[in-house]
C-alpha cells in the first residue's frame, strides 16, 4: 500500500515537471490509479446527477459536483501527459514524440514505447537496456 502512495505522490507531485524519468511500472500503477479513481469520480457524478437532467437547469449540488467532475478530469490530463513524457525520456525518447499518437496508427507505435524497457546511457554514450 506504501508503494502505491508514493507512485501517487511522485506522479501528482511532478505534475508540470516535464523533465526526468518515470520507470515502466510505476507509470502504468500511476495510469491505472488514476483511471480508477476517474472512474470512481464519474460513478459519483451518475449516481448524483440523473442523466436524463444534464441538459436541464441543475441544482447547486449537481452544478458542484460537474464541476469538480470536470475539474478532476482536467488534472488527470495534465498529470498523465507529464507521466507520459517522463516515461518517453526513460526510453531515450524526446517528449515530442508523444505527438505520434495523432497520426493514425502512431498510437500503437506509442503503446510500444510505453511499454520498452528502460533505456539507459552508460558513460560512453552507448545505450543498453536494463
């Protein structure tokens, strides 16, 4: 449970740092984590907002609970795309390359990179895998 606090800490905490390294598996906790929690959010937005009332006038309590709905969705973009792009500088890819997912197809090409091993840059500039 200590370890998933601080998978939590480190990737909330480093929201719009967008240098430095993020290991393999404690990105994909850090994705899962905040996909659960997301979902979480949304099943209290449901279960509090009617979905046949989106469109009509809300109450106080259902216009607060949208927001912070929208608020939390917001964050979680901004914390996932900082991940993200830690993750690809610890392949030895530039952040940029997150703009592959636009392409058609570049999505898989960057599931794939996700996914690699961690790259590491001995003292003779020479890539191995760990």
């Amino acid at each position: 449970m200590d370890e998933l606090w601080a998978i939590l800490r480190e990737g909330a905490g480093s929201t719009f740092m967008l240098t430095g390294r993020m290991k393999r598996r404690p990105y994909w906790m850090y994705v899962l984590l905040i996909h659960l929690i997301w979902i979480g959010a949304v099943t209290v937005q449901l279960l509090v907002v009617p979905v046949d009332n989106f469109a009509a006038r809300s109450s106080l309590t259902e216009t607060a609970v949208n927001s912070t709905v929208i608020a939390i969705g917001i964050w979680f973009a901004i914390t996932l795309l900082s991940a993200t792009v830690r993750r690809l500088h610890d392949v030895a890819r530039p952040g940029s390359y997150i703009l592959i997912a636009i392409i058609p197809f570049g999505g898989f090409y960057l599931l794939y990179l996700l996914s690699s091993p961690t790259q590491l840059h001995n003292q003779t500039n020479r890539e191995t895998t760990s």
